[in-house]
DNA sequence: TTGACATGCAGGTTATTACCTGCCTATTCT
DNA sequence: AGAATAGGCAGGTAATAACCTGCATGTCAA
C-alpha cells in the first residue's frame, strides 16, 4: 500500500481525526490520556493509534511505563501538496472566472 | 454522518481519488468513458460515482442515455478549511521555529 | 423496428474494519 | 513486597466495503 493510501485512509475515520486533533491541542499525551472521554475501551484507541502510526502521522516514545504520542504534520503536508493543492488552484481560476464574467454583465 | 465524515471517506479509495483526477483532466465524462482503463466491473465504478456524489464531490447530469459527471470542488476546498489549514499552519511555525534556533546557533 | 449501446437494479461473496472482552507483563508508588 | 497503574497481546464478532454476475430498462441510429 502507498504511503498516500495510507494517510487518506487514516484520515477517513472521525475517532482517528478526533484523536489527531487532541495532540494537535496538546501534544505528548499518554494513551490513557488520549482514551479518557472517547466513550471507547482502550484497546480500539489503541487500534486507532496503531493506524495513525503505521502512517506516519503520529511518532511514538516510550518513557518508563508511559507511551507518549506525538503528531507529526508532514503526511497532511504532502496530501495538501500532492493532491488538493491543484483542486484549490482550479478553485480560484473558477472564482476568478465567475467574478470576470460577472464584472462583463455588470458593464 | 457528517458531511465532512462523508467526504474523508470517500476520498480514502485510491479507485475514488483516481476518478477524480480523471474528472478533474477532463470534466464532463460519460459512466462508459470513466469506466476505460480502469480494470475494474463496470457495477463497481457506478458504486464509487455514487459515493462521491453522496459526498458531494461529483454532479451529475443526464443528457438522453448519457450520465454526464462533472467535479465540485468546493468540499475538497472545505476540508482543506476546517481542517487541513490549521495543521498547515503549526507546520510553518515549526519550520520558523527551526530557523531561528538554528541561526541562534550560528550566531 | 430492430440491434447496439448506456446505464440501472438486485443480490451475493469475500476482505476489511471497528469494535469488544479477557488475560498477561512491566513499571511505579507506598 | 504488594497494590495500583499503563499498556500489550490474542482472539472473537458484527457491520461495512469493495468487488462481482445476471438481468432489466431506456435511448439512439440504421
């Protein structure tokens, strides 16, 4: 599987969004941290963690009996350079367009 | 689901984002033309047009026994929005961060 | 009008996913 | 040392996803 298939299917779950957006609010929390208040049992965050590592998108370090995570932005980088970067860019043409088209009418 | 639910997942299949990149080359495509080339049944390519339509990412538009598919934008733009940005963001502070440490050290 | 073509609809299969429970290990604290 | 805490590992289940085949319908063109 590609690394890029990876990321996107990472991303297509809203626990795993959910938990990026948690050490994107404070990063370095502990898997028992990440659990309280997700109204699932640990094991399935564990799960989820293990998904969001696989790719690359959280990093991982062990510190006495705690497993800290951390959120690595570069995977969410790419996906935006490699593939919505040009849908924004036709996006604006399409605005640009618009507003060309509406300034002829107004004329 | 959210809408934003159903717009990561139908972005996780690689199937899904190819079809897209296709619509975005060449818009206006026919079920038969987008069916071309893509190793895959028929009845199945139907299912992953339907999933981008629920998610809003295609339109759609009957011309006699054609179905016409035309791409929209504008979701893909909504996640880049809401949640794509932010991290965008913390990566270029990191990036200056980096920066000024490093000319801290040089100097 | 008949044949070729574009697509829909129904249903079935297999793989994957998102969960869970139960038990085990390692570390910390008293 | 013993109890509490953090986490791993194995395995099981139910829902969903990604495919397929077969047949029906509607449209175009000779």
């Amino acid at each position: 599987m590609k690394e890029i298939d990876k990321v996107f299917k990472a991303l297509a779950d809203p626990s795993r969004r959910e938990l990026i957006d948690r050490l994107h609010a404070k990063n370095g929390q502990t898997l028992s941290e990440l659990c309280a208040g997700l109204d699932m049992a640990r094991q399935s965050v564990t799960q989820h963690l293990g998904l969001l590592e696989e790719a690359n998108l959280i990093s991982v370090q062990w510190q006495g009996r705690d497993k800290l995570h951390y959120f690595n932005p570069v995977p969410i980088h790419e996906i935006y350079e490699r593939w919505i970067r040009k849908f924004e860019r036709q996006r604006l043409d399409a605005l640009h367009d618009f507003k060309t088209k509406l300034e002829g009418k107004l004329r």
